[in-house]
C-alpha cells in the first residue's frame, strides 16, 4: 500500500513537471513572439504619428489615423529627450490625477521593461521624443499563464494525494478495528471454557486457593476481551477520577515487578482529578505505558507517575529511569510495527495513541527522553 501510494505520488510530480516545464517553454515562445509584435506595432504608431504631424495640409491621413487610433492596449509614456513626460497613453486616468507618484513609477517600470522607441525632430540641434512603454493585458496574461497552471496542478496532486491518504487511513482504521473485533470474538470461547473450569474447582475445597488465582486471571482476560471489543466502537466516555484509575493500574503492575523496582505517583492533594473516559481503554493505555517503563529497566529502577490537574485539561506524565530512546527512534515508537524488543509486535504504543487521540480527543507525546537516562511519556486529556 505505502510503495503504492509512493509510486502514485512520484508518477504525478513527474507529470505535473513536464506539463508546467512543457507549457513554460510555450508560453516564453508566444510571449517573445507577442512582444515582438507589439514592438513592431508600436513603430508603426509612431511613424504614423509623426506623418500625421509633419504632412502637407491636402495629405491623405486615412491609413494614419486608423493606425493611430488601433493602438489601445500598450501603454505608454511619451518623453523629450531630457525624460520629462509629455503625454500619456492607455494609462489609468484616474490614478494620474489621484496619484501624484503614479507616473514616476510607471516610467521607472517602463524603463526597466524595455528599451525606448525614438523619434528624431532634428539633427541640429538634436531633438528626439522618446516613447516608453508597458506589457499589454494579453502578453501580461501569456506571461503568468504558466505560474497559474503551476498553482492549479499543485492543487490538484495537493487534493489528489489528500484523498488517497484519508482512504489509506480509514482503511487502516477499519482493520484495526477488525483485528480486535476478532481478537475479542476469538477469545470469548476459551474465558467461558475457562470461566466453567473455575467454578467447578471452587467446589473442591482443596483447590480453593488456586480457583481464587485463577478467577483472577480469568477476569483479566475478560478485562482485556472487552477492550479489544471497544475499539472500533464509539467508547461511552464518563467523568471518572483519574488519580484512582492510574493509582490502580500502578498497584497492579507493582505486582508483577521486582522488588528492585520502585513506583510514585504523585497527584495535587486532597483534590479529584477528573475527566471523561472510557475506564477499561484508559487503564489499557496507562498498563501499556507501565509495562514499556519496566522493559526500558530491565528489572531495576524507578517509574514515577505525575498527575497534574490544569484548566483545561489533565496532564499525566509516566517517566522511568530505563535506557531511553535514541532521536531517530523517537519519531518512530508510535508506528504500528516498530519495535527494539527481540518479541512482540510493535502495536501497544500505537495502538495506546489511537485510543487517546481517536476515542478521548487528547494526546500521547515523548514529551522527553535521553539514552541511558530515561523516558517520560505525557497523556493529556480534555477536561
């Protein structure tokens, strides 16, 4: 899917280049071609001007006039031969007179645009009127034509590739939720075989003891089948105190660590931090984040749990003093698959994500992490 969804991308850059590559060179084509005739035309104009001027009173100034009266599109600014503007024309009347700096910077832009078209009055002394000029409209629009085709084809690969990922990822959602969906139904059979078991030990009174052990873990696996059974589904979030569900998930795992290992949790006193979640995901992600914190340490070190009660949301920071996550790996501990364990399948902190991000708005960040020092993992929860 991903080498797809890659080969789909680099195939549409590609195509996008060549047709704004292609129509560039077209469009400089035509634009040099415009600009040649709008110079060509622009001496015309001139040369019509000045034998309108200078023809004998019974001259036929038809075919003059007429050029003189085409030229509605090129703008220009007539000079004398010391700069100073004579006259005007298919200029913006009303910012002549509005604007006093309007001319100024229309010269200045003409003169950078192009070189001036001449007429010579006289020799001796020399005298010239000098006629500076702009793009027309059209030549102005072949010009920028390609960086508007550039911009559409940016907004077509830009929407086209959004699309492809949105389906991507609700594809992916559909077998996440499939797979626990699954996992829970497959599980259901076994707990109920199991559930008969128990039941049938507790009536020996020599295997009290060890029905109760494993009543025990019966409930776990029904604990852990109902979250594979929540997701996908809408989870009903209610206000719950978060304190008392983190303090009981450390109390668990404190039970299936060494004693070399010791836990905090530190909490504002006398005060109920609360929250809406879901309680079997929320402690889901809670034990993920735990049991991550005892395989950083391998067996010995300290996890501290740091609930902090803010305005607007609720903040609990999960730090041990293992061997921490090197940079490149930080960006990655969050895709399904990823892992530096020698077992396992790289799910639980992706998965853990997507049930506070998806299910309880919040987030799930590396908020810090040093090799050889630690990690600390920061939940955060609207209130």
């Amino acid at each position: 899917m991903l080498t797809q969804l890659f080969n789909l991308r680099t195939g549409l850059a590609l195509l996008a280049v060549a047709i704004v590559t292609g129509t560039i060179f077209y469009s400089n084509f035509l634009a040099r071609k415009i600009e040649n005739e709008e110079r060509q035309k622009l001496s015309q104009w001139i040369a019509a001007n000045k034998f309108i001027a200078t023809s004998p009173e019974n001259a036929d100034l038809t075919l003059a006039s007429q050029i003189q009266q085409e030229n509605a599109d090129i703008p220009i600014i007539q000079t004398n031969e010391n700069d100073s503007i004579i006259d005007t024309r298919n200029l913006d009347s009303s910012e002549i007179r509005l604007n006093p700096g309007y001319l100024k910077n229309k010269l200045d832009e003409f003169k950078s645009a192009h070189t001036p078209l001449l007429l010579v009055l006289s020799d001796q002394p020399y005298i010239a009127d000098k006629y500076y000029y702009g793009d027309s409209l059209l030549l102005k629009q072949v010009k920028y034509y390609p960086l508007i085709q550039l911009l559409i084809v940016a907004l077509f690969i830009f929407i086209t590739v959004y699309t492809i990922s949105v389906r991507n990822k609700s594809t992916q959602n559909q077998v996440w939720a499939g797979m626990a969906k699954e996992t829970a139904h497959q599980l259901g059979t076994p707990i109920s075989s199991l559930d008969g078991w128990v039941e049938m030990l507790k009536e020996n009174e020599s295997s009290r003891e060890i029905s109760g052990e494993m009543e025990k873990d019966v409930s776990r696996l029904k604990l852990i089948s109902d979250r594979f059974g929540k997701i996908g589904s809408t989870p009903q979030l209610l206000p719950a105190n978060i304190t008392s569900e983190v303090e009981k998930m450390v109390s668990y795992i404190r039970r299936r660590s060494t004693d070399k290992v010791s836990f905090t949790v530190t909490a504002p006193e006398e005060e109920r931090v609360m929250a809406n979640i879901s309680e079997p995901l929320f402690d889901w992600v809670i034990e993920n984040l735990l049991k991550n914190a005892l395989d950083a340490m391998e067996g010995k070190g300290e996890i501290n749990v740091k609930i902090s009660n803010r305005p607007k949301m609720v903040v609990v920071d999960v730090t041990d003093s293992g061997k921490g996550i090197s940079k490149p790996n930080i960006a990655k501990v969050f895709k399904p698959g990823f892992t530096t364990k020698k077992r396992g399948w790289g799910l639980g902190l992706s998965l853990a994500r997507r049930i506070v991000e998806k299910f309880h708005k919040g987030q799930l960040v590396v908020r810090w992490s040093e090799p050889g020092k630690g990690t600390t993992f920061r939940i955060t929860l609207p209130r």
